[in-house]
C-alpha cells in the first residue's frame, strides 16, 4: 500500500513537471490510421532486406507495456486490441528535446507513434520513431508482469487492468463475441426472427426462479426483473411469427457459484410446427456450427483436461433409464415416493414439503446423475411437476415431452414441446400457486395475459433455452462463469483491501 501511494505521487509529480513544461497530458483529436495486428499479419514474415527496400511507414496508438534505455537510444512495447510491437526511439532521430520527452514516458501511458518498419538483429519487428504523442498519462501504475494481478477476486473487480495485462483474458472475450455472432448466423439462416422483449415484468414467468424487484414510480406499480423472455417470446409466436429468438439478459436472485451469476445471457428460440425430438437434431447443428466458426472447424475439444466430442449423434437418455442406469437408484424409488424419500435422505438429499415425487427424482438426478454426463448427452422425458409450460406426453400423462442438454457434467439447454393448452396452463399455474403458498418462493405466477394468448390459439411448437456463459465457458476451457463474464457481480469492495 506504502509502495504504490510512493510510485502514485512520484507519477502526479512527473506529471504536474510535464504539463509546466507544455506538454499536453490527455490531448484529443489525433488519428490513428493503422493497427498492430494488421502490420504483423502483412509484413511479419518479410526479410530485413524487403522491409529496408520498402520501407513502409505506419501510425499506431498504443498503451507502453516495456520500456529499455540505453543513453540515446530506447526500446518499448505497446499493446493495441490488435497486438503488441516494438518501437525503437533515438535521440538522434527525435532531437533532444523530443526524446527527452520519450524518456519520461511510463508504462502504462498511451501514446501514438509514428515511425518505419524495420527488422532488428535479433529478427523482431520494430518501428523506426520517427515521431510520437503523449494521448494518455497513466498516473496509477499496472502491476508487475510477474507479480501482479493474480488474485482471482482482484481481477474480477478490476476488470480494466486484467484485459491489459492478460493476454489470455482478452482472447476469451474476443472468443465469445465470435460464438454469439456464429449463434445469430446460425438461427438467421435458418428463417428465425430477432426479436427484443421487455426486461422490466408485471409478472415475472417463463421458468421457476426467485426474481428481483423494482418499483416503477411513475405508474406506481411493482415490476420484476425478467428471470426469462419465454412468455412474451409464445405470445409473438400467437401473433403470427413462427420463429422467433433473442439473446436477452435474464436475472434471477440465487446463490453465486462457478455456473451461476444472478446476472446472465441466454439464448431463447421457438418454432411454430416443430416437436423438441426436432430442436435436439437443431442443437446438434447449432454446436457444430458454433465449433466450425471458433474451434478451428473440429467437433473435438478440451474442457477442464476432459476431451468432449460434439460430433452427432449425441446420447439420449430418458430421465428415469438415466436414473437407474448410471445414478444407480433402485426401480423401487422411481414407482414409489416413499421408497424415493428413503433412498434420497440415504444421499443426504431432503424434500421440501411442497416437492413432489418427480421434484424429488430430479433432485437424485442432480447429484447422482449430471456430474457423469461428459459427453454431450440429452436427457428427455421430465416429470409433469417440474415442467409447468411443457406439453404432456401423450402416452405418459404423469411425463412431458422436453429435453436437457448436459455436457461436461452441467446443463447446456432446456427445450420442449410447448404447451399450448390454455386450459391445461391455467391448472399447472394453480398448482404453482399451490406449491407457492407451500412455501416455494420459485413457482410460477398466474399469468392471466398469457392464458388470454393461448386462447386466442397457439400453433403447437417447440422451444428451447441455452445459457450462452456456459457455452463460451465449453469452447474457451473456463472453469468459472466469472471468466466468461466482463463484469461478474461481486460482494461490495472491503474499504481495507489493498488496490493495485
């Protein structure tokens, strides 16, 4: 703390001498006309002789990343979004006065440089400076390069600092604009309609979560904070568009961990005159298409030191096979509420009393079950209990006709038949009630609107949801959510910690 309030004065003080002298700290309005990445690629592989030949000239922004002196010459680093180059500064060049300058340049400023390209003895790429600007002072040191910003919690925090120094971290996010871009590809191409629902919610629906609450103060009115689009998504489908998708943020307010933040981004797609055996073919696609655009065009990759294989066919399981093939639960418990309830306090796992058989069987599931699922595997056939907007199988009414997709041992979707009943939906959300007044503070709400639209008539569909964090988290090997989000909600900052 000492150290870096000395290094933080030392820097105001530089600073304060520099502007005295009539050096602008934070000019503006000084274009950049070219960019690191793009002068690697094109030239990096040219000879010493080529670049001497043609001797390109270029205008690059960067941030000082390394600085070497030596008397009247002087080597730096700056890293753009592109890439990082080496400048070369001499005295000789500048002038004196202008070097000078450069000689008092901290790492950590942003500056533009204007200079020759050119190949040092040692076969790095240099530009030759032949003029610079100071664009931004930096007045707060980074941290060292093999000391600093390992704390996990610091780098969440200052999420600024870990992009600079983490190549590694830049790269993942660069990587998950690239799958959200190949998951819009995907559906546009495929006839869907982006579309946008609202965020703030009378009624908070389309899935069982606790939501949060705002207050509208204008109309006077309790609103919610959407836990899921899948409710307005039906009623455009009622509407007339038959295929429809947003990648939308959804909240909900539960606990934290490495596959959760109350903050996050999903995928929500649904199709007029399709079944969910039809959106598990369309997720296969999707995936090879998200992994032909970012994994290189292979269907196999590395997650947390386990090979996942994408390639389709995927495994399917129905939920209670799965139960008693790989969990090991006794056929007695799947027939018998009572034989569950034993077997699962057995496990250490507890029903609540407004929980169910079905409810208690995907508890068993949970634990006994995903953790296993490595390989992309789809899990179908859900209990009536747990399935509120999901239609009934028609041969096994206690059943519904939906999907989970898990992959490396954590649920990657949720899709199913839509129930398009309104009938039918009208006594699933009384029994939601039900299960609320029970005490379950994530049932579904009555949703009259909703029940309104499906009387109006809804073509039978299907629909699915895929949580785009984990997804990211698959193709760049994260073991937490945190990684994959720029800015991941954190407790409030202690006033003792440290800074950097």
């Amino acid at each position: 703390m000492d150290d870096l309030n000395l290094v933080m004065r030392e820097r105001l003080r530089k600073a304060e001498e520099l502007e005295q002298s009539g050096w602008a700290l934070f000019p503006n309005g000084l274009a950049v006309s070219d960019h690191i990445g793009d002068i690697l690629r094109d030239h990096g592989s040219k000879s010493a002789e080529e670049l001497e030949d043609q001797a390109p000239e270029f205008t690059v922004a960067g941030r000082v990343m390394a600085i070497r002196s030596f008397g009247k010459s002087t080597f730096m680093h700056i890293l753009d979004a592109q890439g990082r180059i080496q400048l070369y500064f001499q005295r000789n060049e500048l002038g004196e006065e202008r070097y000078d300058f450069a000689k008092k340049l901290d790492i950590g400023d942003i500056i533009r440089v204007r200079g020759r390209l050119f190949k040092t003895r040692t076969g790095e790429l240099t530009l030759f400076v032949h003029a610079f600007d100071l664009l931004t002072k930096n007045l707060r040191p980074l941290p060292e390069k093999y000391h600093g910003l390992k704390d996990v919690e610091t780098r969440y925090r200052q999420r600024y600092v870990d992009l600079i120094v983490n190549e590694s971290v830049r790269e993942t996010f660069v990587k998950r604009s690239a799958i959200i871009q190949a998951v819009r590809e995907f559906l546009c191409e495929r006839g869907f309609l982006e579309v946008e629902t609202p965020m703030m919610q009378a009624i908070p629906g389309g899935a069982t979560a606790k939501p949060f609450k705002t207050y509208h103060n204008a109309l006077g009115m309790e609103l919610y904070l959407r836990i899921a689009p899948e409710l307005y998504l039906k009623r455009l489908l009622v509407g007339g568009f038959e295929r429809v998708f947003e990648l939308n943020r959804n909240f909900r307010n539960e606990g934290i961990s490495t596959q959760h933040n109350p903050e996050f981004t999903m995928l929500e797609f649904y199709q007029a005159y399709a079944t969910y055996e039809d959106l598990m073919t369309l997720t296969e696609e999707l995936f090879a298409h998200v992994a032909h655009r970012v994994n290189g065009g292979s269907l196999q990759l590395t997650y947390q030191n386990q090979l996942i294989d994408l390639t389709p066919p995927w495994r399917r399981y129905r939920l209670y096979e799965a139960l008693t093939q790989l969990g090991n639960v006794p056929e007695e418990a799947i027939e018998d509420f009572e034989a569950a309830l034993r077997f699962s306090r057995a496990h250490g796992i507890q029903a609540e009393k407004y929980e169910g058989h079905g409810k208690l069987l995907t508890k068993l599931f949970d634990v006994l079950v995903e953790p296993l699922l490595v390989q992309p595997t789809f899990i179908t056939h859900y209990p009536l209990e747990v399935s509120p907007l999901s239609r009934r199988n028609e041969v096994e009414p206690d059943l519904t006709d939906r999907f989970e997709l898990f992959i490396a041992g954590r649920e990657m979707a949720n899709a199913f038949s839509e129930l398009n009943d309104p009938r039918d939906q009208r006594a699933r959300f009384q029994r939601q009630l039900a299960s609320r007044e029970a005490g379950d503070e994530e049932a579904h709400l009555m949703d009259e609107d909703y029940i309104r639209a499906l009387e109006y008539g809804m073509p039978p569909a299907a629909g699915e949801g895929i949580g785009i964090d984990r997804l990211v988290m698959l193709f760049t090997d994260a073991p937490s959510i945190r990684d994959v989000i720029l800015f991941p909600l954190l407790r409030s900052e202690k006033k003792t910690q440290t800074p950097l």
